[in-house]
C-alpha cells in the first residue's frame, strides 16, 4: 500500500494541477498520499536544495549574493507556491477525513532578519518567526503570540523552540517528558519546553 503511494500517476491531472507541477507540488501530494496509505512520520522540504546561484528557485535561504537568492524572489517564487499548495494540502486532507489526525506543522528552522542586508536580502535570524499548525488537535483559525512593530523580538506569548515540540510531541500522544539515554546511560526528557495549551482544541 505504501509503495502505490509513490506512484503519483494514479492522481488525476486535476488533483495534481491543483498541488502545482513543482517539486514542493507534487511533495505534498505525495504526502497525502503516503497519509493516506498509514505512514506516520512526513517530511516535506520545499525546494530540493538552498538555491544555489540561482535567481528563480531553492529554498528560504535568501542572503543573497552575486545577485542572486535575494529576498525579493520570496514575492515571486516563494510564496504563489505556498500559497497554491499548503492551502491545497489542509483542503484535501479535510475533506478525505484526516485533518483531524494529521498534524500539519509548517516551518522553517529560523527567521529571517528583520532588516534588509547590504546584498537587498536578508540572513538568519533566530529571535522571532513564525510556525503555522494545523490539524491534529489545533484549534483552527488562530494566531497565537506577537512581536514587536518590526517583527525583531516577541512582544506576546513567546513560543520557544522547545515548547513547540514538546507541544508537538503532546499533539502525537507523546510525554514531552519521556526520556531517552544517551551512550553513558545519562537520562534526557526528549523535550524541555512547556505544551502550549492555548491552541489545543
């Protein structure tokens, strides 16, 4: 049954249109599938590389240099993907009845400065992003936490790293205070932070 997932021929050209005919597309269709058929663990990447010298493609690394991955492509290639495909994604889950058991967690592993760099792009930028959820015992349409006017700093309801996954282990039926040991034999919970209750359905 998982291997017939992988074949995402047996999708109608409708189904496959609607998810887009890039690779981050068809990834997400593919997800669904594999969903479908009862994998439990999915990761989906958006591009299949940081982008290179390219101008048009690759990931959210947008530094930009030798003018190219600047952050001005994230209006022209990044988001019409996103916007296609996740929506795409979360509808034809809801509507085959898995959205309600499927977490869905969209993100990145940081942020992206708030100020535009000497190369018109931006770099890393741990200290405020955004992660979206969905599904899996969310509550639905929310926005949880602020930042300040500049997106730099959170102003409200801060969400470290830590407490989205314990918060993410709890979604998946996990003790975020579970412990696993490392090759000493030393006992570490596999995560630190606090469940965010706020958003639980």
């Amino acid at each position: 049954q998982v291997r017939r997932a992988f074949d995402l021929s047996q999708e109608g050209d409708a189904v496959r249109e609607a998810y887009g005919r890039t690779s981050y597309g068809q990834s997400c269709l593919l997800a669904r599938r594999l969903v479908e058929s009862g994998v439990k663990f999915v990761t989906v990447y958006f591009s299949d590389s940081i982008g290179g010298r390219q101008v048009g493609s690759g990931g959210w690394d947008t530094h930009g240099f030798d003018n190219t991955r600047m952050y001005k492509i994230v209006d022209k290639y990044h988001l019409p993907l996103t916007d296609q495909t996740l929506p795409t994604l979360l509808n034809d889950l809801e509507q085959r009845g898995l959205l309600d058991e499927t977490l869905v967690v969209w993100v990145g592993e940081f942020g992206r400065t708030p100020k535009i760099n000497n190369n018109e792009s931006r770099d890393h930028w741990p200290q405020c992003y955004t992660a979206l959820l969905a599904g899996g015992g969310v509550t639905a349409g929310q926005a949880y936490g602020t930042s300040d006017e500049y997106g730099m700093y959170p102003a409200e309801h801060p969400v470290r790293p830590e407490d989205l996954s314990a918060t993410m282990f709890h979604l998946l039926g996990i003790n975020p205070q579970h412990e696993i040991r490392d090759r000493a034999n030393r006992p570490f919970p596999i995560s630190s932070g606090e469940i965010v209750r706020s958003i639980l359905a």
